[in-house]
C-alpha cells in the first residue's frame, strides 16, 4: 500500500487540528483572548516551518514540493541513525553538508525564543529543555514509516542546539528587559 501524503494536505490537516483546538479551548473558556490567540499564531507558524522542512525533501521537482510517502513495503524496517556524528557529513557535496548542519539546528532557534514566551508553564530551564528535546524526538519517532526519510540521532542533536540558542537568545532579551525595567522603577 502506498500512500502519498501532499505538502497542501498535511499543512491543510495541521490548519484545521490547530483551529479545532483553539475553538474548543475558546468554548471551555467561554470567551476569545485575542492576546493570547495573538501569542499562540507564532507557535502554529513554528509548527508549520518546522514540518514542513522534516517531513518533506527541501528540494523542489517542476517547482513542486514533492510529497511524503508511505510504502508499507518500503517503511519497514525504517531508517534509522543511532550512532551520533558519524554521518552528520556524510553527503556528496560538502555544501549538502553544512546545509543539513545549518538548517536543522537555525529551524528551531525560533522555537526556544516563542515557546518559553508563549507558555507560561515552561518557568524552569529543565522544562524549557525538555520540551525542545522532546518536540525534536516527536519529529523523529513520526519519520519512521516514511521510506523516504531518516530518523536521525544527529538532526536531534542539531535541533536540540538550534531550541538551545533560541533560549539563550530568550533569556538574554528578558535579562536585557527586566535591566531596562529595574532601572527605570529607581
């Protein structure tokens, strides 16, 4: 059985998900905060860039993103890197290389900045982390039954580093902020 799951319908199908979710947090609520549906927008477009570069293959072919595929003859076993830094350079073209290197760490520097924002519940450094490394593995652990993609204890390390920078930019702009704040108060 082969399966063609398109760049439209995945980004169509994460749309809808993300809609439905925030109505009914909307009805629980019984009312819109707008501030924080404001905030929540920036997450979903993470959401959206980070998926669209793991899940489908960064070149174009006729100008066309291609899609992502499940062959059940071809998912099994998936294809998996445990073995750290080995093939973190292992690309014809070096350019290939440091591509994969740059994009899969940059990718998630906007996640490290907008998710401790955004979620008040990420208040310790532990849980910031956790949930940096932990959203990198979900990508990981979905690219599994996908022939066309590998899992790779490399791109969670890079998309780790990448969560890691974008915190420290974080708490480097709140530090300057809360400086800014205490020496106005004197």
């Amino acid at each position: 059985m082969i399966v063609n799951i398109s760049y439209p319908f995945l980004m169509t199908a994460i749309t809808l998900a993300w809609a439905a979710l925030r109505a009914y947090y909307s009805i629980r609520l019984g009312r819109v905060d707008l501030k924080r549906e404001f905030q929540l927008i920036f997450v979903y477009i993470c959401i959206v860039v980070v998926a669209r570069f793991t899940f489908f293959p960064f070149g174009k072919v006729n100008g066309q993103i291609q899609p992502l595929v499940f062959d059940a003859a071809r998912a099994f076993p998936p294809r998996i890197n445990l073995v750290p830094v080995v093939n973190l350079w292992d690309y014809p073209d070096k350019r290939e290389a440091i591509l994969n290197f740059v994009g899969n760490t940059a990718m998630f520097v906007p996640l490290g900045i907008v998710w401790p924002l955004v979620f008040r519940q990420l208040n310790g450094h532990w849980k910031v982390i956790a949930a940096g490394v932990g959203f990198s593995l979900l990508i990981e652990i979905l690219q599994l039954p996908f022939a066309d993609r590998v899992s790779d204890v490399d791109d969670l390390l890079l998309n780790s580093v990448g969560f890691l920078l974008g915190y420290g930019v974080y708490l480097l702009v709140k530090g300057i902020v809360n400086g800014f704040r205490r020496a106005l108060k004197k």
